[in-house]
C-alpha cells in the first residue's frame, strides 16, 4: 500500500465503524423503546408498600399521642373527665 493511501484508508475505516456504531445504537434504543421499563411491576409494588407503611406509622403516632395523654395525671373537677386535661 502506497504511503499516501493509507491515511485516506484509515478514516474510510474509521467512518465505516462509526456508522456502524450509530446504527447498532439507533436499532438498540428502537428495540429498547417498545418494551416496560424494568422492574416497573417490583416499583409499583414498593410504592404501595410505602404507602401502607406511611399509614402505619401515622396510626401508631396516633396511638401513642392517646396513651400519653390518659397517662397524663389531671387535677381538680378535671380529673374524672375523660379526654380533658386540667386547665390552669
């Protein structure tokens, strides 16, 4: 090979690969495209478990700021109502 021809014959296969790496590309993300993501239905069922936990947790909350407050001692005409803390 001539000296002169092989520049010119490495960036022909330079472009040659180049094109075939746009194109393997271009027909993977069209294969890619069409199909769910991955893991879609596991993410769903983590969000609803998130949820129920969430819920879970503010009824526990709840729970908790009830029996601290029948754990609260109370005072006066206050102290046989139920529900009521004594006001000062």
């Amino acid at each position: 090979m001539a000296p002169e021809n092989r520049v010119v014959t490495m960036v022909v296969i330079t472009l040659v690969y180049l094109l075939g790496a746009v194109f393997a590309v271009l027909r993977l993300k069209a294969i890619f495209s069409g199909r769910p993501s991955l893991f879609s239905a596991t993410l769903a069922e983590l969000e609803k478990d998130k949820e129920t936990l969430s819920q879970m947790a503010r009824a526990h909350e709840a729970a908790e700021e009830a029996l601290q407050r029948e754990r609260t001692p109370r005072s006066g005409a206050d102290a046989y109502a139920p529900g009521r803390a004594a006001q000062s």
